[in-house]
C-alpha cells in the first residue's frame, strides 16, 4: 500500500514570497491533516478535513495560510506571504476516518526555510 | 484543553541498555494516548496506542508503555536499545472537537543510542 506522498521535500524562499504544498494521501482515507513542525516542537495542528468540507481549521493562521481539498483527495496547503517564523517541517497525514481507532498515517513532510 | 509534557528532551543511552522515555498528560475523563516515532528526515509512524483496556500496551519494535491513571502518565519503555532505535519519540494525546479526534503532541524527546 503506498503511503502518504508529499512534495516538493524541500522548499527555500525568501520572507513575503509565496508557497504551496501538495500532498496526496493514503487511497480511501477521508480524513486529511496538515500540521505545522517547528524546530524541537511536536506537530501542530493546522487544519483537519474530511472528505472535502473543513472539521477544524482553529489554529491556521487564516491572514495568510490558506488550504483546500478540492476533490476529496489530494490537497494543497499555501503561505501567501511568508515570514521567517513559517521556516518549519509541514506534515501530512491521512486516516480512514475521524474516530480514535484510526491511526494517522504521516508523510516524510516538506522542509520549508524562509530567509 | 488536553495537554501533554514529556519530561527529557534529550536521553542518551548505551546500546543494549533498557531505556524509559517519560510522558504526562493532562487529566481527563476519557484518554486516549498514543507514541510516535520519527526517523531522521522521514514522518512520523506509530509505535502504539492507548484507548481502553489492559494498561500495559505493546507496540512494534520491542516497545511498551504502561498507562497509570493516578499519575497520569504513560511513559514508554524498551527492555534492550539497538542503534537503529535513535530517532525522536513523540506522547500525544487526543481530544474531542465537534465530534472528531485531534492529537495533541508533546515536544519530543531525542533517544540517541551509543555503542
């Protein structure tokens, strides 16, 4: 089984430029994720959806990151503009559902610097 | 909202030595804990789960973790580290938000195994 796809791995940008993230997840997972990995933190939540309505989307910065799921699929994550403290590891996940017998599944991430 | 300390973020041990990564979560009627693992430059992977049941949990690569509910805490636990067990090790707890499960991670503690 394939798992989470993730690209590009690795992103450098310069502070007020702009950048997406893609991610493909697990083949019949409904449910997406998108954290946000700062140096030496956990994951952060980002946004959560399922299928492709949002479930919580509490702690995205809304002034200037956006998300979507257009299809129910795959999903992009954009910053429009950066500021040097998004340099972070964004990470992926997917599960089957929402309950908490369903493990998340995280992708290898993107690695984003922002100067 | 759930919380989650883990106590090292840094152990370093001899290979072959029995190793203990500590965590504590917030108290709370119903708990569900997990532990992840994260390899160098690759995503998270689960290494087990606590939703109910027996309080002793096992997990893949020859790890347990024990939930104890008056301290709360669910430190986890290998009898005998391999080199290949150097990576960072990550608590998470999750809490209910409209409905659906969100994890919440604590801030990871770094295992490095020396020879």
């Amino acid at each position: 089984e394939a798992g989470v796809a993730q690209s590009p791995r690795y992103k450098i940008i310069e502070k007020r430029q702009s950048v997406a993230f893609w991610c493909n997840p697990i083949s019949g997972h409904a449910t997406l994720y998108w954290y946000q990995q700062i140096l030496g933190q956990g994951p952060k939540l980002l946004i959560q959806f399922q299928n492709n309505g949002v479930v919580d989307d509490s702690q995205l910065p809304k002034d200037r990151f956006s998300a979507e799921r257009l299809k129910g699929v795959d999903s992009t994550l954009k910053i429009q503009p950066a500021k040097l403290e998004d340099s972070a590891v964004y990470l992926c996940a997917s599960s089957q559902g929402l309950a908490v017998t369903d493990t998340q599944y995280f992708g290898p991430g993107t690695r984003l610097t922002v100067l | 909202a759930q919380s989650v300390t883990q106590l090292d973020s840094q152990v370093p041990v001899f290979e072959e030595a029995p190793v203990e990564l500590r965590c504590n979560y917030s108290s709370s009627v119903s708990v569900y804990l997990f532990w992840y693992v994260q390899y160098p430059n690759q995503g998270l992977q689960l290494l087990l789960k606590y939703l109910s049941g027996s309080t002793l949990v096992k997990g893949i690569n020859g790890f347990e973790a024990e939930f104890n509910k008056s301290q709360t805490s669910f430190h986890l636990r290998k009898p005998s580290v391999h080199i290949s067990d150097t990576a960072e090790y990550f608590c998470a707890v999750s809490e209910s938000v409209q409905g659906a499960q969100k994890l919440v991670f604590g801030q990871g503690t770094r295992l490095t195994i020396n020879p």
